[in-house]
C-alpha cells in the first residue's frame, strides 16, 4: 500500500532584495511580504533615517547626503547590513529593501556572513514608469515616529494628516522635495539599475510589473513563495 502521509519539508527560509528606483513601492511590498512570512524587513533607509533621527555620530555624517538625494558610502552601508544580518531574527529569512545599491554592495553581501548561499535569495526588480514615479515620491507622506509611508491620493490616512498607527502628524521626506529626487533618480540611472543585469542570469530573479494596484502586485509576489510557517 502506498504511504498517503504528507511529504515533510523544511521550513521555508524567505530570503529577498528587493530592486527597483525610489517610489518604486520596494517599501510597500516589502513591508507587506515581511508580515506575511514573518521574517524581518531590513530597509537601509529607515536605519539610516533612524541614525539621524538619534543624532548618532553615523546619522550626522550622512544627513547631508540624504537630504541631497546623493548616496552614502558603500563601506558604511556594509558594515550596517552586514551587523544586522547576524542578529538571530534573520535565522529563519530576511527582506532587503534598499540593499544592495551598487555593485560594490552587491559584492559586499556576498562575502557577508550568513547563513544562506548568495543564490538562495530571490531578487525582485519592482519596474515601473517615471513619470508614475514622480507622482508617487511628491505625494508621499510618512511618519517620522513609526516610519508608515502614506499618499496623498493612492493611500491616504483614514484621518487627515495623522499615522494611522499612532497619531503622529505626517510630514514629507526631505528628500522627497524636487530637487532631491531627480539627484535620486539620477543615482539609481547610474548606480542601481546595473545591478539588474548583475542579477538578471540566476535562477531566482523576478522582474515585477509594479505600476498596478498594492493589493495586485502583492499577490503576484506572494505566488513566488511557499508561506512560512507560523
Ligand atoms: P530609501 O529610503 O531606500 O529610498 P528610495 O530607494 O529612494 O526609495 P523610496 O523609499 O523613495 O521608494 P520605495 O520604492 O520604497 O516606494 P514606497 O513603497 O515608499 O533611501 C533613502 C536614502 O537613503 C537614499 O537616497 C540614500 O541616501 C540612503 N540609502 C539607503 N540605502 C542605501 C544604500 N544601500 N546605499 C547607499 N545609500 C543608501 O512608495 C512610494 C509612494 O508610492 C508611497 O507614497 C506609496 O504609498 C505609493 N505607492 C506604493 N506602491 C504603490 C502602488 N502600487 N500604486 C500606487 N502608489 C503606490
Ligand atoms: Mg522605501
């Protein structure tokens, strides 16, 4: 007789980077797929924006070249990933929003210290148009207690102007002003979009089309993976 028992697999480990230029939706959809497959979401971003907020030495020294829109040094953001990747809550998976950023970084993370092959993490590229990229990055709003991120006409809060998470008054990224975007955009033309072809040839690269609806696109991404258990 045949033995009807289910087949017994490991845990699924969720292991993602997520590509894509500034209002992409990386945060989004990484947010989201991290809830659902409960590993952490690691967004460079927000430790960066967290280091200034703090007034820490590594947040003085970068908050000029955030609120310009310009890059900060491949070597810092190493060494900041390459401390968080060892924390136990990355045991079971992670979500990269953010990181790698330029070739440089992507070499870093594969010489990092982890418990995973370099191979084994699915790379989403999020694409969408630049003229919808535009209008998404001038209105954004975000909360600078818990880091939501709002729009004005996408995703707006349910009460005017306030985080729906904890009251606190939304404000606009400073790096979300005219000028700091096109530097944005113009690092990622220069630094990031490299990194597609760097990817492009491994078995778990995905290109998401990411000019659709939140719900829509998470749907797609959620599909790519087997849900982890609780
Ligand atoms: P970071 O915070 O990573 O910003 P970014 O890459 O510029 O990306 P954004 O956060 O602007 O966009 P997103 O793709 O996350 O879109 P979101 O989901 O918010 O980095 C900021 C700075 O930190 C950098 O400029 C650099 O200085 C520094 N930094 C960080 N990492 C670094 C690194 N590795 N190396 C060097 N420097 C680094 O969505 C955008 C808006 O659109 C929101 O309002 C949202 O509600 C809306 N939206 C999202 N999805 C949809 C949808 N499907 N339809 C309609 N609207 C949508
Ligand atoms: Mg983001």
């Amino acid at each position: 007789m045949v033995d009807a028992r289910p087949e017994i697999r490991p845990a699924p480990r969720l292991r993602v980077i997520f590509l894509g230029p500034p209002g992409a939706g990386k945060g989004t959809q990484a947010a989201r797929l991290a809830e659902w497959a409960k590993v952490p979401r690691i967004s460079t971003g927000d430790m960066l924006r967290d280091a200034i907020a703090a007034g820490t030495p590594l947040g003085r020294q970068i908050a000029p070249l955030m609120e310009k829109g310009a890059l900060v040094p491949d070597d810092l953001l190493i060494g900041v990933v390459q401390e968080r990747l060892l924390h136990k809550d990355c045991a079971k998976g992670y979500i990269l929003d953010g990181f790698p950023r330029t070739l440089k970084q992507a070499e870093g993370f594969e010489h990092m210290k982890r418990g995973d092959a370099t191979t084994d993490v699915y790379v989403l590229n999020v694409e969408v148009p630049r003229d919808e990229l535009l209008r998404r990055l001038s209105g954004r709003r975000w909360c600078p207690h818990c880091q939501s991120t709002y729009h004005i006409y996408n995703n707006p809060p349910k009460d005017d102007s306030l985080c729906d998470k904890d009251r606190t008054l939304l404000i606009q990224r400073e790096d979300d002003k005219e000028t700091a975007v096109a530097r944005r955009l113009a690092e990622y033309d220069e630094r990031t979009a490299p990194l597609i072809e760097y990817y492009r040839g491994r078995s778990r690269f995905y290109t998401v089309n990411g000019y659709r609806p939140p719900d829509t696109v998470f749907a797609e991404l959620k599909g790519l993976f087997v849900k982890a258990p609780a």
